[in-house]
C-alpha cells in the first residue's frame, strides 16, 4: 500500500509515473516539524536497519551516517563523503516492530541524518517545504521495493550486447589506439563486445563532432570492428563549447534552449572544451533538439552511448573566476601567514562545483524563470531524458546503450548508470559490490563501477578480483584515466588469468541476461542483500559483502589485498561452484554456517540455494557467438527444481512476447524437461 502526502507546492519532478490520490489524514509513525524548516523524524530501535539512498557511499545498511541529496562531481568516493553523482531519495527501514518504505519526490536538496547526529534518530531535512512523501507498507523488504517501482515507471534495458566486456580508457587518442585495443583483445582471445570512446574522439571537445584528424573515418572503423563483433561507444558531455560556426552552439543560442543569466543572457562555465553553455534540458523543446543530435552519431554507425559531466559539472563560472582573481590581486600585496595562507588555498581549491555558481543561472519551465539550484537534481536525468525519448521516437523496436553518470530516480526508464571515478583502491571493489543493491530498489539494474578503478595506478591481483566481481555486474566496463597505468587485460604478465575470468562471464549470461531481463519486467531486483531473502537470520542480515544475484545464486568476492580466500556466512545448505574459465567447472555442497574459502586469483566462486538452477553456455568470444541453442544446468537440486529462463533477440523491445519465456525443469534423478525445444539441455 502506498499513500502520498503533499507538503507546500511541489516542482514537478516527473519521478513517478502513477497518479494517487493525496491522503488527507497525518502521516503515521513520523514526527513532522513543520516550524521554520520542513523535517521528517523517526526513532529508531536498536536493530532496525536503514537500506536505500540509491549511489553513496559506505556500507548496504546506510545507519551511522549524514548523507545529502546533492548531485557532484565528486572524484574521491571515501567515507566522509555525504554525496556523489545522484539524487535517490527512497529507504526503507527495517524493523522488528515496524518496516515501511519512503520516497521524498523533491527537487531540492535534502539531508538524510540515519542516525548520525543521534544513535537512534532518523531525520530527513529538505532544504524547504515543497515535496511529496510517499510512505510505502507491504509484508516484505523486497514486496516495498517492487510497489515503489510501481510508481517509478519500468526499468531501462539495454541492448544484450551491452551485457558484453566494455573496454575504456581516457587517454585512446586515435583511430590506430581503438583498432590497437581491439586487436590486442583478440590476439590474446579475450571476449569484448564494446570499446568506449572517451572526450578524445571529438574535435576539441565538442558534442556530437568527431576530430577527423584522429579519427578520419570514423564509419569504417565503427563497422570493422562492428564485423569483429565489437561496437564503440561515444560519451556525451552536457556544455556545449562557445564556438562561432559551430552548429549546435549556433543554434542553441538562436532557439533560447541554453540556460540564462538572471540578466537573460547565456551563462557561461568553464568545462573541458573551455567555455561552454549548458542546454536548458529542462524545456521540453530543447531536450528534443539536443536528443536528436544523437542521431549523427548513430548514422556513423554508432548504437550506444554514456552521458557525462551532467551534474553539472563547473570548472569555473566566468564571475566567479574574476573575483577570485580580484582576491589574488589583494592577497599577493601581503604577507600569507597561517590565515591568509589557508584562505588563498581554499579559494583555490573551491573554484569548481562552487555552490555559489549553482545559484548564477535560470531555467526556463513553462515560461517562468525557475534558478538552477532549485531543480540541480533534476539536471542529468534530463539531459539523459533527451537522448532516451528521442531513441524511444526514432527506434520504437531497437534498443540503445546509454548510461549517465548523473542521475535521480525517473532516469531510470531512460538509462543505466556508471558509478563514476573511483579509485584502484580494494575498499572500492567492496564500495561497487554494495552500491548495486540500492541503486536497484531506484530502478537503476543497469550498473557497474570502473573495473580496475578510474583513478590511481592499478595492480594485476586488483584487476583481476575487481573483473571478478564484474562478471556479475549488468555493466562490465574496465575503465580508467590518462595519467593511470594502463590496465587493459593485456597489460599484464597473466593475461590467461583475465582469460579465464571474463569467460566466465559470457558462459554465465543466460542466466545473468534472464535475471536481469524479469527484475526489469517485474519491478524487481537483479542484486539483492542477504536480508531480502532471509529477513529471520540475523546474521544473514549483518553481511555487508556478500550479495544475492537473481533468483538462483549468491557471490562473495574477494576484496582484499593479498587475501588467498575469504569467509563466507552460508544462511542454508549451498552448492558452491568454481570456475577457473568457461569449461573447468567443480562443485561441491557446503553445510550452512561459516565456511573460510580459498580463492585462486582467476577462480570465480559462487554458491546456488537448495532447488534452484543456473543455465549457462558454452562462452564465446562476443555476445552475439554465444550459442545458446544449447544450455547446461547447473543446479542444486534437492527434490526438483526448475527454472523461468528469459532468452530474447537481445535487440528489439518485444519484452513481453510469452514466446521469450522457456521453462527448464530438473528432477533430483537428472530427469530434465524444457518448455522450448529450441533450447537443448545437456
Ligand atoms: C569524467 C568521467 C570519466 C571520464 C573523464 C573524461 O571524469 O567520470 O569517466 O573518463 O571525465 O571524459
């Protein structure tokens, strides 16, 4: 059941997708201050767990910290953080006297205190009164989740190709870098289905151009490696650089779609192409036009995109740069002792994603001038909005890729997301395991962190466990910047041990791709915690660093330093598999209880529950050479198990033809029955 409570007079958000009825009474269980400021308050019981928040940092139980609703580009993912990239405003507590869901549609910002300032006191703070709350209440974790996607509209799904190994790196400056990319994955025959093009493919870092001096002809090699099986996959920044003759900054101006100035002209920022003007995404008008621009890209041959900088992320507003200038001016006439030394630094340092900078620039929504930090969260939805709605009008039957850095929830009918830059550091391959399981509840299943960390110079034993934990993830993209050790499998001394490990992958995804696909069309949830399933196991509740992955498996990565093997909590009797490649395979049952496993650097472990079944292929070295007009079950079958396997074109967005639907069936006796006699079993 869900009821909505309004407060003040809300921005439409476009969140939710399903109309109710305000209710009229007072909400139930809350303390609502209604004094100066807008608060929701919540006392909490010694073992109620807090889930949600969408992408934050630290642990999958979000008590014991202050998070703010803010989207920014913030680069360092550690734990004294309070926001990064997106607004999520759902949680859920969860308690023995009392569970309930909330999700605060709101525009603004808003503080999440679980328990921070106060052990056991949850307060929300929105920055002002105008929101609606929506309080959820059903008989079970995952019954909450799936009522609020109700609301939320249906999750984005990508392409089957997408479910492929992304290879990316800032720094492949050329058409000779991609095709040298390529070749090296395929002369060391490791799998890859897509190579991401990062700012350098553009002519000076303008969108939607193509720099034809690196890249002369970027048609032929989309569609030679399109032949191998491999597709590239173009980011878009939100600025568009400032640039007479230039066509889409042209038009921009001419159509009034940039956001303004108070004083109605185009306010400028500072982002990588220099001087830019940000597209007023929020006018309807101007989301059409920039959606379109897509369009030149996809005639190049291009299927798949990712979003950037959307926050917005600010180097410099032109106003705010002059007066720090003004202030260098004053400060280099003293004398920098303890506090002017301090003061000159942090100038410095907060040139960019300067608050002040937020509140400089106007959008235009329905012909009122609306200030941009009024709607800031709403600003990387809607830039990712634009290309969503135009693939949407122009390819009703095809699927694209598209994934967005920024983001809040209504986004995800649109896009999947990347966790953003992190580090190369082993808490962040833990931090990437238990951010998918919150951003899920939100609606976003396509997901994935920068496999080998973004940031900082990588190591082979960190590659390879942080691909482990990505053969599970819907996005498996190796990502990294300039400046960082190059960290391409081949990169490394054991290139069969990357092998290996990514095979794993490919022999997995009919499984994985059919886990995926009935979380999207069911409201559900690709990556659970333990507690959804075994709420009444109190120390099934407490892992933090194990998941639960579709309806059949559970992982436990290994996620630290020099670790030959890890702890595993076992809630029931389990079978745990090995994969050390594709084709060697060994399993054996493990009693319930604590369990210490030795883990080889290419092996990847996972556990399947009592009566359930894992279908999985041969592997292959792309998504579209998987054969998988043969299956092999994998299964822990106790009585009979059987198992709804989703198996589709992978292309077109016929989710819904009963004809994608096989049930395999496997009896304790090895007797196997399949609904769908193009499906072989073996
Ligand atoms: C941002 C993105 C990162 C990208 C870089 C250059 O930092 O988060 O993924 O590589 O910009 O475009």
């Amino acid at each position: 059941m869900i009821q909505k409570y309004r407060f003040g007079t809300p921005f439409p958000t476009e969140s939710v997708v399903k109309e109710l009825e305000i209710t009229a009474g007072t909400l139930p269980y809350l303390t609502v201050s209604e004094g100066d400021s807008l608060s929701f308050s919540y006392r909490m019981d010694a073992d109620d767990a807090v889930y949600g928040l969408g992408q934050n940092v630290r642990g999958i139980n979000k008590r014991g910290w202050l998070y703010r609703s803010k989207n920014c580009d913030e680069p360092s993912h550690t734990e004294e953080k309070n926001s990064l990239y997106a607004t999520h405003n759902f949680l859920i507590v969860s308690g023995k006297h009392r569970t309930f869901g909330l999700f605060l549609d709101y525009s603004g910002i808003v503080s999440f205190d679980v328990g921070y300032t106060h052990l056991d006191t949850l307060v929300i703070t929105p920055e002002d009164g105008n929101l609606d709350l929506y309080l959820i209440e059903e008989d079970s974790l995952l019954a909450i989740v799936k009522s609020f996607r109700g609301l939320i509209g249906k999750s984005y799904i990508p392409p089957k190709w997408a479910f492929g190994l992304s290879q990316s790196r800032w720094g492949y400056a050329s058409e000779q870098d991609v095709r040298e990319v390529a070749r090296r994955y395929h002369e060391n025959h490791l799998p890859l289905d897509s190579i991401c093009l990062d700012i350098d493919y553009m002519e000076r870092y303008k969108d939607f151009t193509v720099n034809q001096e690196t890249f002369p002809d970027l048609p032929k090699l989309a569609d030679d490696l399109k032949k191998e099986g491999i597709r590239l996959v173009p980011i878009i920044d939100a600025g568009v650089k400032i640039e007479e003759g230039y066509d889409v900054y042209e038009e921009g101006v001419r159509e009034g779609y940039f956001c303004k100035r108070a004083d109605g002209s185009n306010f400028v920022a500072g982002v990588w192409p220099g001087r830019v003007h940000f597209p007023d995404f929020l006018q309807p008008k101007a989301r059409k036009w920039f959606g379109e621009k897509y369009q030149r890209l996809i005639d190049q041959g291009i299927e798949g995109f990712w979003n950037d900088m959307n926050e917005p992320s600010i180097f410099y507003s032109e106003e705010h740069l002059n007066e720090v200038f003004d202030e260098i001016d004053e400060l280099k006439k003293q004398e920098l002792d303890i506090d002017s030394f301090f003061h000159f630094q942090s100038i410095v340092s907060g040139i960019n994603n300067n608050e002040s900078d937020y509140r400089r620039f106007y959008h235009n929504v329905n012909g009122k001038m609306v200030r941009h930090d009024a709607i800031h969260n709403l600003y990387g939805y809607n830039m990712t909005r634009a290309a969503g709605e135009s693939f949407l009008t122009r390819y009703p039957d095809k699927r694209l890729l598209i994934y967005s850095r920024s983001s809040c929830i209504g986004m995800h009918r649109y896009a999947g997301i990347w966790c953003g830059d992190n580090n190369s550091w082993w808490s962040h391959i833990l931090l990437a395991l238990q951010m998918m399981p919150s951003l899920n509840m939100v609606g976003i299943l396509f997901c994935g962190s920068d496999i080998g960390g973004f940031l900082m110079n990588t190591t082979e034993d960190l590659s390879l466990r942080w691909h482990a934990l990505g053969v599970f993830t819907p996005l498996m993209r190796n990502h990294s910047s300039r400046g960082t050790r190059e960290q391409e499998p081949y990169q490394f001394d054991n290139i069969e041990m990357f092998r290996r490990v990514i095979s794993v992958r490919y022999a997995l995804l009919p499984y994985l791709y059919s886990e995926f696909m009935k979380a999207a069309r069911n409201d559900g949830m690709y990556a659970m915690p333990l507690s959804f399933i075994y709420p009444e196991d109190p120390l099934a509740c407490d892992v933090e660093d194990q998941m639960m992955i579709g309806e059949s498996i559970m992982i436990a990565p290994v996620y630290r330093q020099n670790a030959a093997g890890r702890a595993v909590y076992l809630p029931e009797r389990m079978k745990l598999y090995r994969f050390r490649g594709a084709e060697s395979v060994t399993s054996e049952i493990l009693e319930a209880g604590m369990h210490y496993l030795p883990v080889a650097l290419d092996e990847v472990i996972f556990f399947v529950r009592p009566n359930h079944l894992v279908p999985c292929c041969k592997g292959a070295d792309c998504v579209a050479d998987l054969d998988e007009s043969t299956l092999s079950l994998l299964g822990f079958v106790e009585t009979e198990a059987s198992y709804t396997l989703y198996h589709d074109d992978g292309f077109s967005r016929e989710y819904d033809n009963p004809a994608n639907f096989t049930t395999l069936t496997l009896s304790a006796d090895g007797t196997k029955t399949a609904s769908d006699d193009r499906i072989t079993l073996l």
